[in-house]
C-alpha cells in the first residue's frame, strides 16, 4: 500500500510498517528528495518517488520532540546575558566548515519495495 500524502515541511508522520516517527524537515524539489528527522534527531533524506511508495499516517509530534535538541547542560553553564558586548553583534559569526555529501545513513531502508523485510 502507498501513501498519497504529500510531503509537508513540519507534519509528523509514521511509517507504519517500521512503527518510526519522524517530521518532514526540507523538501527539495530541485533534487527531488524529502529530507527528514527522526525522534532521536538523525536526518535521512528520502526519493520523493520513494516516498509515495510508503505506508504512511499522519502522526502527531511527541511530547518532547525537542529533546535532541536541547543541551541539557546549558542551565549549568556559567554564563551571564549582561556579559555579551553589543559591539560583538556586528562581527560576522565564525567560518563553519560545511558537511560533504551523505554518508550512508537510513537511505537504504527507505526504497520502494524492500519495506517488508
């Protein structure tokens, strides 16, 4: 059975087959995938033909889903709004490097057929 859902950037789903929850983060219709975010956090990116071929249901998102998100530690840290300098907001934030391609990662699990196994 296949899903006529369409993907909508922060809807919950659940794939019903594999009982996994997750929010549709980013669809990229250039490339023709859905990317999206699991519970945990993970991010897995999904063919948008591949997508249409999966048992779906709308899901409503967990009481905590931003759990992975958060730093449990950050109300420990020894910091003070009082301490930020206004003239720092006018530097430019610092070089990130940016993430080469996917590595692996969920992508396999989520081809057409092979749900059943």
């Amino acid at each position: 059975m296949s899903t006529e859902m369409d993907p909508i950037v922060g809807n919950w789903y659940q794939h019903v087959d594999r009982g996994l929850d997750f929010e549709v983060v980013a669809v990229d219709d250039d490339s023709a995938t859905v990317e999206v975010q699991f519970v945990d956090g993970t991010l897995d990116e999904i063919a948008l033909d591949d997508w249409y071929e999966l048992e779906l249901e709308p899901a409503e998102p967990p009481e905590d889903w931003t759990g992975p998100l958060e730093d449990d530690e950050a109300d420990d840290a020894d910091y003070d709004a009082g301490d930020v300098d206004v003239d720092d907001w006018d530097e430019p934030p610092p070089e990130r490097p940016r993430r080469g391609g996917r590595s692996g990662g969920l992508d396999d699990d989520w081809g057409g057929g092979d749900l059943e196994d």
